[in-house]
C-alpha cells in the first residue's frame, strides 16, 4: 500500500512539473507580425503583437510588407505597414503601424480625420 502511495505521489509531482513547463512556455513573448494568406482571393490573417487585427469586431483596411537581405555584415531592410479599424461602433479608430529599422511607430485617427498620438 506504500508503495502504490509514493507512486501516486510520484505521478502527481511529475504532473505538476509538466504543467510548470507548459505554463513556462506559454509565457513567451508574441510574434510582432503574422501574416497568413490561404489564396489569391482571401483576406490576410493579420496578428499583430498575438492580437488578430482582422477578425470583427476589427476590420482590416491594408497589409503591407517588405523584407530584404543585404550583405552579410548589413542588416536586413525591413518595412511593414498596417491598417486597420478598431471596433465598429462609432467611436472607432483607424490605426496605422509602421514598423522599419528605426522600430515601431504608430497613429491612429478617429474615423473623423482627427488626429491622436
């Protein structure tokens, strides 16, 4: 009967260690972005830092990307522009993002042109 116990307990240890690792790996940092086109006439899935933008209540507006090799000792050039609306009540904002190798900037207008860092 003891022996039954310390393997139950053994069990039960070797469980909660797996779920530690699990949880561990689940903690990792998002994508930036991540584009996935199923055909020449579907929408992009768009992720943006493990956010879906094109999926309601968002809608996707425009998905640009261009990625480059340079020579070994250069960097990669890199751009990425998106475009997206935020919700669909009326107080939804067009967000714009652009990524290149100064970073990350982004804007976003209210859908009244008006202007808002």
């Amino acid at each position: 009967m003891n022996e039954q116990i310390k393997e139950i307990n053994e069990s039960i240890n070797k469980m909660k260690r797996w779920q530690r690792e699990i949880e561990r790996s689940n903690k990792q940092e998002p994508n930036l972005l991540e584009i996935k086109l199923k055909d020449t006439d579907s929408v992009p899935e768009v992720w943006y830092r493990g956010e879906r933008v094109d999926e309601l209540p968002n809608g996707l507006v425009d998905v640009y990307m261009h990625w480059h090799t340079c020579e070994a000792d250069k960097p990669t050039k890199l751009m990425a522009i998106l475009e997206y609306v935020e919700g669909t009540d009326i107080d939804a904002k067009r967000i714009e993002v652009y990524i290149d190798e100064e970073g990350e900037r982004g804007s976003f207008n209210l859908l009244k042109d008006e202007i808002d860092d």
